[in-house]
C-alpha cells in the first residue's frame, strides 16, 4: 500500500514545490513503511511514500529519457510479460513503474487502456510541461487533487492536500446529502468542497492554464467467444487473478470468512502456494459466538480441513461498532457507507502484526460474478413462466420473501393485462383459503425522510436519486444490463477508497482477485443460464470451485446478515452515545438530518430491537457518524 503525491505550481517555485512535497509525505509516513523519496524539477515535484510488496528496488520517484519523464506510482500491473514482449525488454527485473513510463512513451495518453492491474500514477512531461495522471478500471488505488489558479497538488490521500497553504477545509453539503441518503452519485467529489477525486478509469491531464479530464475505458464484456464449458474458462482466469496477486517477495494472507468468495480465494491461494513450495498460506477470520446468527466457523474450518492453510482466529465477543471510532473517522477523512469496518480493521490490524504485507480479499464476488438475478426478469419478459416458477421454486426463501408474491409480482410487470386480472383474482381466492398473507414490504425509512428537506432541495437530492439511485426499469429488464450497472455504481470506488485507507494504517495491501479486468469482461459476457440455475446464484464459480471447495461452502445458500449484530451492538454498548448524539445534543446534525424521523426511527429501534430493519440501522449509523465527524471538524478545523 504505497503512496503518491505531487505539486506543480503554476510558476516557478523549486524552493516551495520541495517544501510541499516533503510536508505532504509526512502527512503520509504511515505508507511509507519501507521509506519515501521525491523528485524536484523547477515548479514541479513528485513524491512516494513506499511499502515494498513486489520487490523492486528503491520507492521513486523514477525517471527516464533523460530525466524527461518523471513518475510516481502505486500500482501493481498483471499483464507484465505482454508489456514486456512489446517494448523488447528482456530483464524481468524492470520495476512496473519505468513499463509504465515506456507504455507512455509508446501510446501516449492512452496508454492506460493497455495495462491490467491496480495503479495510479503521474508522470511529469517536461518535453511538454505537462502532468498526466491516471487512475485504474475500477478504482482500486485512490488519487485525489486540488486545482487552483496558484497550484495543483494530489496524493493517495486527502489529509496531505488540505496540509498545504492556501486549501480550504470548507466542508461538501452535496457529498453530506449523499451520504445520508447512501448515494455516492458524483465520481468526483469528495467531502470537501475544494478536493476532488480522479474517478475510476479515468485519466487528467495538467498544464499551466488547463486540467483535461477523460475516460478511457468502459465496462463491457467480453468480445471473446465463450468457450463451450464456461465453468473450466472461469476456472482458468480465477487461478490466473490469484496468482497475478499473490506476485512479489511480501508475505500474502487472505481473509476467510467461510463464504463462497473468500474460501475459493483461500482454497486456489493455498494451492499454489503449495505447489510452489512456499509456507502455508496464512488465513484470518472473525469468529463469532457458537450459536450466534453470524457463527460461519464450521464453513471456516471445513476448508480449513480441506486444504493446508495456516488459519488464524479473530474472536468477536461483544461487538462495538463505534468502538475506535475517532480513530477511524480520522483514518477515513470524513464519513463512509460501511457499518462493519471496525470488524474489517480488527483482520487487518491482525494480519499486520503477524508480519502479513498483502492481503487476498473476497469483496465485490457478489458484483463480479453476479448471482443472475436479471434472468428472473429474463424469463417473465418472455412469457417463460413455467420456468419462472421452477427457478423461484428452487431458491425456496433465498430471496427473503414468499415465492408466490414474488411469482405475482413477475405477472404484474410482464405479464398481459387480462391474464393479470385472472390470475390476481385465483391469486387472492388461494391466499383467503390459505390464510395467508402478501410478504410486507420491508419496514424502514425512505432515503428521503431521514435528510433535512432543506438540504434535500439545496443538492438537488430527488433528482440525483432519480438519474443514479435506481436501476432503470429497461435495465433490470435484461441480465447483461443489470450486472453492467451495477458494477458502474459509485459504491464500487467509494468502497475500494475505505478499504485502502484502513489497511494502510496497518502496512498492509488488499488485494482483489475477483476485480481482474479480463474476468470482469468475462462475467459480463455469460449468458444468465451461467450465474442462476435451481436457485443457485453465481453458478459458474461453484462449478468452477468443483474439487477445490468443500461442498458444504460449494453448495452453501446462505448468506449472514450482520444487521441484528448491528442493533445489538449500537443498543447494548452505545446507548449513552446514542442518546447523547441523537437527542439530547443534536444540534450539529440538525441542518443536515431530519431529526423528528430520525428520533422516531431511534426510539422504534429501542422498543422493538428485533423488528429493527437494515434501513433502520443505517440512517441510525450514518446519523450519529456524521454527529461525530462534524465534531471532529469543529473542534480540530479538519479531521484529517
């Protein structure tokens, strides 16, 4: 988890540029576990702030055509040998930064659409005086920066931006609205008004009077004809993603949850590990109280069984969300849309300590691989009803709701207007002989109730959750679009951004198996047939994990679900905080939170715990997170 950071002033300053960088890398020591460096060039300046975890030489920044390039660069690229084979380099020992800097030399600004992997980097054009900065497909490794008429600056992080002179900490009433109302909307902003952030594929091009900001990359799939057994390709590109991510001389752990996403990387992990002969990979995992909802140990330990992995434990007894949590808002530079996070900073501060650098992670499996359930609307749009029901049949309460609403909810959207009257009518005339009653829909507050309706209306909220906070009814339509929008949300950067700043406090690298370009562009392509059939979502990887997984995880329906977790923790261990940030001191949060629902909200959650819905517990979360955040800018002028 290393570290960029750059100025360059609009006029000449090496004495100022130098000054800037090195505060800036301070602000920045806790990436710099294996040193930091910077390069100074008349009003322009780069610095790195190193953790080794590929083994080259030296943290940069490098240069190169005689000193007319200069780069700085968090990355790690997976299609090396391909580059490699195009430059005509034969030592192998070439640091992905200077490949970086040859792509440059050979496709220009393009060149980010040539490179597989995870990066951010700048490179400073002296030849053309220009600065050109680029961000990976997905989002993976942070870059933020300020613009002014006086300077322009960036960095892995915000805090060492608003240390320079002259960057305001004026806080983003728009990212505060968004943020309550769980909509990352704006690629761009961040939660101050005056730093922004370079968005997921994307590149920006600096000069003395203009930023040019373009994208290079779209999310597709796959122009590559599928093969005849989708299972044995998607198999071959896993292994492939694992083991581009598990390159370099760093020690590699994973997380193990007991889940399908994190078992098959621990489970491919360890095999080639194995077949490498290097040590066992070393697993982490939260283990929960036996009998407790969230107990996923005997998953853990059948792949433990299964193959030789070295696993570590992390008890979780009485689970505190708002414990450290200070300490986290000052980490995360602001708010943040994930409740569980001290859970993931207790893996993370484990693997840490037990000398792990780069960590494999599960997370976006669910995203990447896709569970189908598009091909449900698939089906109904055809007039396959037939078929509808046997799937819905299949995955019995998997979708947490009877299988004949959701069957008569299908013939409502797709279905012709007489036979919808038919069959509501038989519909209704079954459930009064049963006894039965329609599944209610989930209980808890509108994402627009809980915000002040004046912030409401200053950000425009309604219509920026109309244009990106619904999937549009002609894309759910269709599996391929729904599986393309929702890779393309703002939750997929926003949550890559939360986990890097927490794992970077430890010295360690996350690293993502699952957000590999070609197996993205893969999944893409699959017809729904490969992600849903008899109820098993994300089909093609449990085929694909046949030998390499335990069946009881292959085969496993089930998902946990943290939110009952959630409530007890925040009732039984922060009541007086609650209390305190909610009602008897919620003057902070009052321009920006509708407090009477708030309240409302609150005291239901007291009385009925258990009734307590997933939207409850978040406005209640968000609520008090953005109570203590603001405090936090009150009392020190930044959190940062």
């Amino acid at each position: 988890m290393s570290g960029v950071a750059g100025i360059l002033l609009r006029q000449d300053g090496r004495p100022a540029a130098a000054a800037d960088i090195q505060l800036m890398l301070v602000r920045m020591r806790h990436r710099a576990r294996d040193g930091s460096s910077w390069w100074v060039d008349g009003s322009a300046a780069l610095g790195h702030a190193w953790l080794d975890t590929t083994g080259e030489d030296g943290p940069g920044p490098l240069t190169m055509a005689g000193d007319k390039l200069a780069i700085t660069a968090d990355c790690r690229l997976d299609n090396r040998d391909e580059l490699l084979a195009q430059f005509g380099i034969h030592d192998r020992s070439v640091a992905d930064a200077m490949l970086l800097m040859r792509a440059y030399l050979k496709w220009g600004e393009a060149c980010p659409a040539y490179l597989q992997g995870d990066f951010a980097f700048a490179i400073r054009d002296t030849e053309r005086q220009a600065l050109f900065c680029a961000r990976d497909h997905f989002g993976i490794k942070p870059f933020y920066y300020h613009a002014s008429a006086r300077r322009f600056a960036f960095a892995s992080e915000i805090g060492p931006l608003l240390a320079l002179d002259g960057v305001g900490a004026r806080i983003s009433e728009h990212q505060i609205s968004g943020f309550l109302a769980g909509l990352p909307d704006d690629p761009q902003s961040t939660h101050y008004a005056e730093i922004f952030r370079l968005p997921a594929r994307h590149t920006l091009t600096v000069t003395d009077n203009q930023v040019t900001l373009r994208q290079y990359w779209q999310i597709e799939p796959s122009a590559k004809p599928l093969r005849s057994d989708a299972a044995e390709e998607f198999r071959h590109l896993f292994h492939r993603a694992v083991q581009n991510r598990m390159r370099g001389t760093a020690v590699v752990g994973a997380m193990l949850s007991g889940g399908l996403d994190s078992s098959s990387i621990a489970c491919v992990a360890g095999l080639q590990a194995a077949t490498a002969q290097k040590p066992k990979l070393k697993t982490f995992s939260l283990v929960f109280e036996k009998g407790s909802p969230m107990d996923e140990k005997p998953f853990i330990d059948a792949v433990l069984g299964h193959h030789p992995l070295d696993g570590t434990m992390i008890s979780v007894g009485n689970y505190a969300p708002f414990a450290e949590f200070e300490r986290i808002l000052e980490e995360q530079e602001g708010t943040f849309l994930a409740p569980g996070l001290s859970l993931t900073r207790s893996i993370y501060r484990t693997a840490g300590a037990e000398g792990v650098k780069v960590l494999l992670d599960g997370h976006g499996g669910d995203e990447v691989v896709s569970h189908g359930h598009g091909l449900l609307h698939e089906l109904a749009k055809a007039g396959r009803w037939l078929a509808l029901w046997r799937e819905l049949h299949s995955a019995a309460n998997t979708y947490g709701e009877g299988m004949l609403t959701m069957y008569f909810r299908f013939l409502t959207l797709y279905g012709p207007a007489w036979r919808i009257a038919r069959w509501r009518s038989r519909f209704n005339r079954l459930l009064f002989r049963l006894q039965l009653k329609p599944a209610a829909q989930a209980r808890g507050p509108a994402w627009g109730s809980m915000v002040n309706p004046d912030l409401a209306r200053r950000t425009d909220l309604a219509d920026r959750f109309h244009h990106s906070g619904y999937m549009p009814p002609g894309v759910s339509a269709s599996e391929a679009l729904t599986h393309r929008w929702l890779l393309s949300t703002g939750l997929v950067p926003h949550a890559f951004e939360v986990l890097d700043k927490a794992a970077a406090n430890f010295g360690v690298e996350p690293r993502y198996p699952f957000w590999d370009k070609p197996l993205v562009e893969f999944c893409l392509a699959l017809p729904g047939e490969e992600k849903l059939k008899d109820g098993f979502g994300r089909l093609v990887l449990r085929r694909a994990m046949q030998g390499i997984l335990p069946p009881t995880v292959q085969w496993r329906r089930d998902k946990i679900d943290f939110t009952a977790n959630l409530v007890k923790g925040m009732i039984v261990n922060h009541r007086d905080l609650l209390d305190r940030l909610l009602v008897s001191d919620s003057d902070v949060i009052a321009p920006y939170v509708n407090l009477p629902e708030v309240n409302a909200v609150y005291a239901r959650m007291l009385r009925q715990p258990e009734q307590a819905t997933l939207p409850d517990v978040q406005h209640i979360w968000r609520s008090a997170s953005l109570s203590l955040w603001l405090r936090q800018v009150q009392q020190n002028g930044s959190p940062a």
